[in-house]
C-alpha cells in the first residue's frame, strides 16, 4: 500500500498499529522505494516543463551531500 502511494497513517490503521513510527520502522523498505518511485515520476514531469536535476542529483540533495 505504502509503495502505491497510499498515507502512511492510512495504512498503519489499516494494520492496525498504534503508531505510525511502528510501520514507518518495520515498511521502511517500502517508504524508500515509494519515494524513489515518486522521484523518477517527478523528474519526468521536470523533463516536459523544462528540466530539472536528476533523480541522482535530488537523492544526493537529500542526504546532505
């Protein structure tokens, strides 16, 4: 659900968590390839409005490197 796209708190009720964090810690993989996903889908987006950093560039950005 979470690599659909689905909210994060959504779908630690649906699972029936007390906390988000709780399904943030144990779908972490999950998270990781939504974002991922959501990135690649954004730089396409940038692409056909006139560039924009690389799905690399943006990762990196984020890290703090």
């Amino acid at each position: 659900m979470i690599a659909d796209g689905a909210p994060l708190v959504v779908v630690s009720k649906q699972l029936g968590h007390a906390q988000a964090s709780t399904t943030a810690n144990i779908y972490a993989h999950a998270i990781a390839s939504a974002q991922a996903k959501a990135m690649e889908t954004f730089d396409r987006f940038t692409d056909l409005v006139g560039g924009g950093e690389t799905v690399e560039e943006k990762c990196k950005k984020a890290a703090g490197d």
